[in-house]
C-alpha cells in the first residue's frame, strides 16, 4: 500500500505524519486532531507556506520538512448537544420558549413589543457566536458536507426586508476574499446532486457556488462573461433578495442549483445548445428577485402598486423580470453585454416566458400542454422544447423533496418557436418547486420558511379584512396537511411527466418525493390520532363532571 508523509507544525512545534493511499478525509483530519490534541467536535484550519488556506482531503500534497504547513485548531463547532453538554444551553429551547412566548403576546396583544425582537436578537448573536466560523466552509475545511444541517433558519419578524449596506458590504468583502480560492472537486461533484444541502453554506460561500456554475457549464467562456463583470452581477442579485422567510437568496440559490443539478442529471446539453442551458440557470437565479414576502392573491386583493402596475396579471412574476432587466441595464454588472443582438433577444424572451412559467396559477396548463405532446415529443420542435423547459423551471421552483432541472432554446421559425417557449417554460417550472425532492432534512426546514411566509401573510390579510387562503391560515393548516395536497397534487403529476421523457431522475427526484408524501401521510395520521384521543379524553372528563353534578344534587 503506498505512502505519503506530510509535515506541518502545530503552535510552533514541528510533526509529521504517514497517510496510506486508501485514507478517508476524515482519518486525515482524525490524525490532525490527534496531533493538535483536538476533539472530534474542534475545527482545523490547514496552511500553505504562503499563508493560503488548504484543503483536508486525500489529495493533500506531500512536502518537505522546509515547506511544513501550519496546523490551526480554530474552534469548537457546537450543534445543540454539544452546547448542552458542555455548556448547559440548549439553544432550542430557548428558541422554542421565545415564540411561544412571542405567539402568547400577539394573540393577546395583536402586537410584538420591542422586548421580544430584543430577546431573539439575544439568543441568535449566541447562536451565531458559538456555531458561527467566519472561513471557508465550502471548501470542506471542517464541514462534512454528507451530515445534516447547521444554518437552519431562526425567523425574525421584527427585521426589515431590506438588507443594510452594511450587511451588504460585508457578504461582498468576504465573497471578494474567498473568491481566488479554488472550489475543490468533491464540492463541485456535490454541487451536481439533488441531495445539496443549502443550510451548511454562509451567502458568500452561496455566491461563489453560483459563480462556479457558470464556469463549469462553460458559460464565462461561451459568452465572454468577464469575471469581474459576473462578481458584480451576482452581488447585485444578492442584494435584490429581500429578507422574507421563504422567497429569499438562499431560495434563489436552491432553484439555481436544482436547475444545475439537472442539467448534469439528464444531460441537458446533449439536447438543448448553450443559449438554453443559459437562460435556464439564470431564469432560476432571477425568478424570485425582490419577492415581498405576499403572493399574487394579495397583491390584487389589496390592490397593491405592482398589481395595478401589470393589470392583476402575474403581478409578481412579471415584477422579477422587470427587476432582473433592469439590473443588466447596469454596465458593470451586464453579463449579457457580449452577446449578439439576436442571443440577446433569444435570452430576454427565454428568460421572461421561464420566469413567468413560474406562477402556479398557469401549473395546470403548462402541465397539460407538456402531456399532450409527450408522445410524439420532438427535440427539433421549438414548442416541445419551450415546454420542456417551463416544466423544468417549475420542477426546480417547487420540489425541496426531489429536484431536477432543465434547459431553453430560441425559435427556429414561427410555428416551432411557440412550441419551444411552452417547453421553456416546463424546464423553470420543474427548477422552481424542486424542495420536495431533497432530503428531508434539506426539504423540511424549507417548509418551516415557507408556512412562516405564508402565516404572516394572512395575519396581515386578516387585519386588512382581505380573503384568507385556508392554506395560510395558522388556525387551520398543519405542516402535514399543507404537504400532502400539495405533493398528490402539484408535485408528482408534474415529476412523472418528465420522468416520460427522462427516466434517469426516478430514483433521485421521484422516489423522494414519494418518501416525503409517506412522511407527511404518517405525521397527519398521528396527529388525527392525536386528536381524537384529546376529544375521548375531554369527553371523559365531561361525562364525569355530569355524573358528579347528578351525585351532588
């Protein structure tokens, strides 16, 4: 079995260590920790001479003992346990006790004072102070990127949704820092696979993924996108996402990188050329841009500026590709600015009928268009394509428990065009409902985002005496319940007629999402079993309060 040594230092003390061939990652960094005396829970940090932060892995380089690496044990990476354990907090709890106490005083109050938004800030700053590492988790320097999650969202409604220039200025320094370092191959194998964990990475680290997919399909090279030009580009998509629960950038990175994982998946580009698959991932990157947090059935409801603005016609979505158009508008962030007239063209119109595909009130007949054609579908048809690629969009926008993705094409002549804008528009459909078929401890905590968007929305609908959606409703709907409508419904019918044109993605896209309607199938049946214990139990007591009082009398 072959060998390598590799020396490094260690506060200053000189060591070395022999590593088989056939190491793990983890037995590399299992020896480090030996070394620094570290625990299982410590963080290493790895050093070139030049003072550059390395990788742990089994392609580590040897050296000599005159070009030793430094050896860092930067911090304890705390989960819950490890906090209760060692320190006595259970972060949870306190997070479980603030909202009910935070729920106790709306409903009594129908206000949220100061106090309690103080109180969450509080117990966050110790989240973030004893989880949080200010370095590069993506490049695997002491995250294992198959564990479950560590940024799970803590929602906190006494935020604006506009980010501050501050903040805004300190994700783009630390992008700018972490944007020379090379993404290891492992990250950009995991980059390509549905099972992409969104919650262990930071929005600089987020930045840089986008960033590397453009590269890898080789779209910096295929339409002169300069790099500096593509930074600039993605910061200002960055700073367009609002901080809402559910519609933000992290949902923005998810659908990108469902319609990323696609297109490897299912070999788009075996099918679709490169103005396609580019229209596919941006239209993904930009289809939420500036969400407010409130659906279109608000919107109009409330007679909203942007719903008097585009007529009550997909308010919303018609509002993303304003904003996206006008951020190309901006000469130092137009990725677009070396393209031809005509690509220019192709991409706006792409990127519009995708990004529109988006709204669920058009689902049913995006979906039945794409059906009637399955039979004779046809990769040389303009039409066929456009639907593809609209159910594409929508799998990828609404799918956290089996993602996929797709691709979109230009018209070759009129009667072809209008069959390759409806396949477009399938391709961004399928990217953009794409949770459902991720893990489900990816997929879950997406939920919590989503019922907390929507539960603020009909509070607010309920103060405005406006229609309440029985799915928003907090005094109505369960986590199960809001899925298993929405999976039988929505999700399956729409995965299993791509599945007829690609039956690669049954096994990473269907069978997730067929395991999470189980799940939540499961939970809605202990819950009913749940209540109907509670109303035996209330009867009981009710019955013998009557037998009591006819004692007493």
């Amino acid at each position: 079995m072959a060998t390598k040594v590799v020396y490094f230092t260690v506060d200053g003390k000189p060591e070395q260590a022999e590593f088989r061939s056939d190491d793990t990652a983890d037995e590399l960094k299992d020896t480090f920790r030996a070394a620094a005396e570290a625990n299982s829970d410590d963080i290493l940090k790895l050093y070139n001479t030049k003072g550059n932060l390395i990788n742990i892995s089994p392609k580590l380089p040897e050296n000599t003992p005159d070009t030793r690496y430094k050896l860092e044990v930067v911090a304890l990476h705390c989960n819950d346990n490890v906090l209760a354990t060692q320190f006595g907090v259970v972060i949870k709890d306190l997070e479980s006790r603030i909202e009910m106490l935070e729920k106790k005083v709306f409903v009594e109050n129908g206000e949220i004072p100061p106090v309690v938004g103080e109180l969450k800030h509080k117990v966050e700053h110790l989240r973030e102070k004893l989880e949080g590492v200010d370095h590069l988790s993506w490049l695997g320097l002491f995250k294992d990127i198959s564990c479950g999650t560590s940024l799970k969202p803590f929602w906190d409604k006494t935020q604006s949704i506009k980010k501050t220039e501050e903040h805004n200025r300190m994700v783009f320094e630390k992008f700018k820092k972490i944007s020379q370092v090379q993404v290891t191959d492992e990250v950009r194998e995991y980059l390509r696979k549905p099972t992409f964990d969104n919650w262990q990475w930071d929005d600089p680290e987020m930045i840089i993924l986008l960033r590397q997919m453009y590269i890898d399909l080789d779209l910096v090279s295929k339409f002169n996108i300069e790099m500096n030009v593509l930074h600039q580009w993605l910061y200002e998509i960055y700073k367009n996402y609002n901080q809402v629960p559910f519609h933000n950038f992290k949902h923005c990175f998810m659908v990108a990188q469902m319609m990323y994982g696609l297109t490897w998946l299912i070999d788009l580009r075996s099918v679709l050329d490169d103005v396609d698959i580019f229209i596919l991932l941006t239209s993904a990157i930009c289809h939420d841009l500036d969400h407010p947090g409130y659906n279109n059935a608000y919107q109009i409801n409330a007679k909203t500026e942007l719903a008097l603005r585009y007529n009550d016609i997909s308010p919303l979505e018609n509002h993303h590709c304003f904003v996206a158009f006008e951020i190309l508008q901006k000469s130092h962030c137009n990725i677009l600015r070396n393209v031809s007239k005509e690509d220019y063209k192709r991409i706006r119109e792409g990127m519009i009928r995708c990004i529109l595909a988006t709204d669920m009130a058009k689902h049913n007949e995006i979906l039945n268009n794409f059906k009637s054609v399955m039979k004779n579908f046809d990769f040389k048809s303009q039409e066929h394509k456009s639907l593809l690629m609209m159910i594409l969009m929508k799998v990828a926008d609404i799918s956290n428990e089996a993602r996929p993705l797709g691709v979109a094409e230009p018209w070759l002549d009129c009667l072809l065009s209008e069959f390759f804008n409806q396949l477009l528009m399938i391709l961004l459909k399928v990217a953009d409902i794409s949770n459902e078929c991720r893990p489900m401890d990816v997929a879950e905590p997406w939920l919590e985002c989503l019922l907390q968007e929507f539960f603020n929305q009909s509070d607010m609908e309920k103060l405005e005496g406006l229609p309440v959606a029985p799915f928003m409703d907090r005094d109505k709907v369960t986590k199960s319940s809001s899925q298993i409508g929405f999976i039988k419904f929505a999700l399956l019918p729409l995965f299993e007629a791509l599945r007829e044109l690609f039956p690669v993605i049954e096994k990473d896209i269907i069978q997730p999402v067929r395991a999470a309607l189980e799940y939540y199938t499961d939970m809605q049946k202990a819950l009913e079993e749940e209540k109907k214990k509670g109303r035996e139990a209330a009867k009981q007591r009710m019955d013998k309060d009557v037998i009591k009082s006819k004692i007493q009398t």
